[in-house]
C-alpha cells in the first residue's frame, strides 16, 4: 500500500515529494500555464502528509510545500528585493503548514477527500486576508483560467474554483490511497458533478447590453524593471504624453475612431501633478491634445506627510479633474511596508518602497459624462485591486457598465508576474461576465472579452496605442453576491467539522482508559 510505504520511508522522501508537488502546482501558474498538473500537485501534498507520523511532522511537509510553490510561483519578487522574495515565501509558506497540519486531521475522516479540499479553502480564505489585508496571489483558482472547470466562475467566483480544484486533487489523492471500484466510482461522480456545474456556468449570459463606448488606450513604454522601472522623475510621464500625442495624430488621420474617452495607466505620472507643475503640464497638454476626457493613472502627494496615494483621475481638456478613485489594494513591502519601523533598519532596503502608500476606501465605481453627453459607469481596477474579490465585485454592484484596468508592471518586465496578473485579470471577466480593457504602462495592455478569452494585447516593453469599441453591461452574475459568502462557508464548516473530529477522536482514546479503569 502506497501510504505505508510513505511512512515507512525516511522524512527526506515525504519533504522531497512535498517541495516537488508544490513545484508541480506552480506550473500550473502563469508564465508555465500547466495547468493540468495542478491537481496532481495538490494531490502530492495530501500523500505526503498521509506518510506523516505526526500532525506536527504534516506541518513541516506543509512548509516544504509552499516553498516549493512559492519560490516559483512568486520568485519574481527578486527583481525588486531578493530578501523581500525569502520573507514573503518564508512568511506564506506557513500558511502551508497549517494547511499540512489540518490535512492530516482530515484524513483521518471517513469523508476526508471533501473535507480536505474544504481545508484548503479554508487556508486561502485567511491568507487573502490576513494579515496586513492577506496575500491572495496564488489562489488555486487563478491558475485554471484556461480549464473545462473555469466556468464555475461566473457561479462560484475564483473562491468556488480553488475548491472544486482541490476536490479534484484529492479525489486524485484518494484513488492512489485506495485503488479500489468505489473509489473510482465515487470520483467518477463527484468529477461528473464537477463538470455539470461548470457547464451550468456557460448558460450565466453576458451582462445585458445597453450600448456602447470608444475607449482609447494609450501603453507608454517603460525604461526596464526593477525598483527603477520607471525610470528617472518625469520619464515614465514624458512616455505616456508622447504616445497620446501619436494617438492623436492617428485620429485626425482618420486611422482610428475618436474616442469617447481616453485610459492611461496606473502610474503614468511618477510625481503628483498637483505638488509637481511640469508634470500637471504635460497631463494637461495631453489631455488637451487628445480632446477629450481621459482616465489618467496618478500618483497623489499625502493625505499625511510621508504618504502617498495611487489616483484614477477623470480628467476634461477643458475643466481638469472631476473625478477621482483612490486605489484600494496595496501592495505589502512593495507600496507600504508594515512594522516599518521596526523592519527599516534591519532591512535598509525597504526605504526604496518610498513613502507609504494609503488605501482608498470607496468602490471602484465613478459615473462619468462622456463629450456627447451621454453618462455612463466606469468599474475600475488598479493592479492590485485584481486579488481582492470584494473589490472586483463591487465594480458592478455599485453599476459599472465599462470594466477598466489600470496598471504599472514596469519593474517586472521580463518576469512572470505580468502573466500572472492578465491570468487573474482573465477569470475577474469570467466572474463578471464583463469585457475588461487592460492599460498598462509597459504591457500587457489588452482587452479580454466576457468570456475570459483575449481579443487582443499589445506588443509589450514599447509605447503603443488604440481605440477600441466597448459594450456598456449591466447586470450580476451570482459570483457577484455568492462566491464570498460560500468561500467563508465552506472555510467555517471545513473548521467545525475538524474540531468535531479532534474532539470525536479524543473521546474515543478516553473511551478505552475508562473501561481499564472500571
């Protein structure tokens, strides 16, 4: 049998097969995409913690776990700060641990392959939340954009998918433990069932359509990546007003549509255009330029000293700001670092983060008027904004009609975090069953239809420039006021029913000392 074989093993065979199935899982993140090995993965990770003697040992595969996962799936981060790449994966991985520890507790139950995959929801439930407002990158679900399971999305959100993919892995895990005719069978159908719900979730339709925009899009071009992707002050700014000045003249020349408005991304001023005059000239001069309004990615001085803001800003060629959302996902260590002062000065390198960036607070929603007259309701996201699923929703709950991304991946070209995020950006659409434009400073800048599938990206490390023709949506998917609600019930059953089985198991050890003693 598989399992004693396991635990028969020295503990370097269970850490060597826990860090290969994170490594699996990983591959099945973009840039690799591989999806497929994903289950396998996670079905890896649930042998080697049935090889485990103790719950204590199951924590530490968990650990070696997500180091493997982690170290790919997010090894990216060294371009930044290599010691911030190790804290991040050292302080997530724990994570992990408590996913082994727990894991080992349910298989214990007769039910275990269920209660399990309710495990690792549970797990990712708490670290997109928690702590210093939770690191949800590397969801599950992310990584199975492109599989037969992704349309439970528009049903189950990002949430119902990780669970579902777990499911998967551990009815994988449960034939190897048990290669026997009423395994096979029973993850048979819970597959079968699986399949049925993702297929429900292809008849979810479209927002209903209500009309349309002209939207341009303007990619500026960055210097390179690192922690001066950007450039020296006022580069990145000089690129954007250079490139909307080429898409003007692509207008004019009758190449492209006029546009109703215009989007530029996140960051595509590096200094306040307020505080700073010659930066407010050249996103004046652009605006101007282009004639008409333009969403334009700021960074904002305050609202404290040593803060700053990540603004959308509604800009008129002839009024100036009328209108503004304040990005509300921030990233920790890379736009504010926590315990700051604390970690400063043994890492001196976080001063490179710069001032503190403060959250926004109110949804990503802003009624504009376009120059025809006409109104309608940006949903914008700004980087991210994408990992928080309350956030997305709420685009269309408080009206979106037109859903915009905005973002600055300067310093990661060449790395795979920019896959990753046009993955995550891809099932926010299918969630939504929305259009998303996606506008960022460097690629990649794109449009991913309602359906999760590309229409077209940009070339990327280069300026480049477009209109396009936008549906204007309204209308809820049941992700929109489902998905958070089923993910935390699943996380709160997932935590009664392992509190019932430690307890259960606890009585039935004192049930024998009992009889011993009478």
């Amino acid at each position: 049998m598989v399992i004693d074989w396991l635990a028969a093993r020295h503990w370097g065979v269970r850490a060597g097969i826990a860090i290969l199935s994170g490594v699996l899982t990983a591959l099945g993140f973009q840039p690799f995409g591989w999806w497929p090995l994903l289950p396998f993965g996670v079905a890896g990770l649930t042998l080697a913690v049935f090889g485990a003697r103790r719950v204590r040992g199951a924590a530490g595969l968990g650990f070696a776990y997500g180091i493997g996962f982690l170290l790919l799936g997010i090894g990216w981060m060294q371009v930044i700060f290599v010691q911030a790449m190790f804290g991040l994966v050292g302080f997530e991985a724990l994570f992990y641990a408590l996913l082994g520890a727990v894991l080992k507790v349910a298989t214990r139950n007769r039910w275990w392959p269920v209660l399990a995959a309710a495990c690792w929801t549970g797990v990712e439930f708490t670290y997109a939340r928690f702590p210093f407002n939770g690191f949800g990158w590397m969801r599950l679900g992310f990584a199975m954009v492109d599989s037969p399971l992704s349309w439970v999305l528009p049903l189950v959100g990002v949430g119902g998918l990780s669970f579902v993919t777990a499911l998967v892995g551990q009815g994988i895990a449960a034939l190897v433990v048990a290669p026997v005719r009423r395994t096979a069978l029973t993850a048979i159908g819970a597959l079968a069932g699986i399949l049925a719900l993702a297929a429900a979730g292809t008849l979810v339709p479209a927002g209903q359509q209500v009309g349309t925009v002209n939207a341009g899009y303007v990619q500026g071009g960055a210097p390179g990546g690192g922690v001066y992707g950007l450039g020296e002050p006022r580069t990145i700014t000089r690129n954007h007003v250079a490139e909307t000045y080429r898409l003007a003249e692509r207008i004019e020349a009758g190449e492209l549509t006029r546009p109703d408005f215009v989007v530029l991304p996140e960051n595509s001023t590096d200094m306040d255009p307020y505080s700073d005059s010659t930066t407010g000239q050249l996103v004046a001069s652009a605006v101007q330029r282009i004639g008409v309004p333009a969403l334009v990615g700021v960074i904002l001085a305050g609202p404290g000293v040593d803060e700053r803001q990540t603004a959308s800003l509604w800009w008129d060629p002839v009024a100036g700001e009328l209108s503004r959302y304040i990005k509300r996902g921030i990233v920790p260590f890379g736009e504010w670092v926590p315990l700051r002062s604390l970690l400063l000065p043994i890492v001196p390198e976080l001063q490179y983060v710069g001032e503190q960036s403060v959250p926004g607070t109110e949804p990503g929603a802003m009624p504009v008027k376009l120059p025809d007259g006409r109104t309608t309701t940006l949903g914008i996201m700004v980087c991210y904004d994408l990992v928080y699923d309350d956030f997305a929703y709420d685009t269309v709950t408080h009206g979106g009609q037109v859903i915009v991304v905005q973002s600055s991946n300067a310093m990661y070209q060449g790395t795979g975090q920019i896959e990753q995020q046009f993955a995550i950006t891809r099932a926010r659409a299918m969630e939504l069953r929305r259009e998303i434009l996606v506008v960022t400073t460097s690629g990649v800048s794109g449009l991913i239809k309602a359906d999760g599938s590309i229409a077209f990206t940009a070339p990327d490390h280069v300026g480049a420039s477009g209109v396009v023709t936008l549906p204007q949506r309204t209308g809820l998917t049941p992700a929109t006021w489902l998905a958070t609600w089923l993910e935390l019930a699943i996380s709160l059953a997932a935590l009664v029913w392992l509190a019932v089985a430690i307890s259960y198991g606890r009585m039935k050890q004192m049930a024998p000392e009992s009889e011993r003693s009478t």
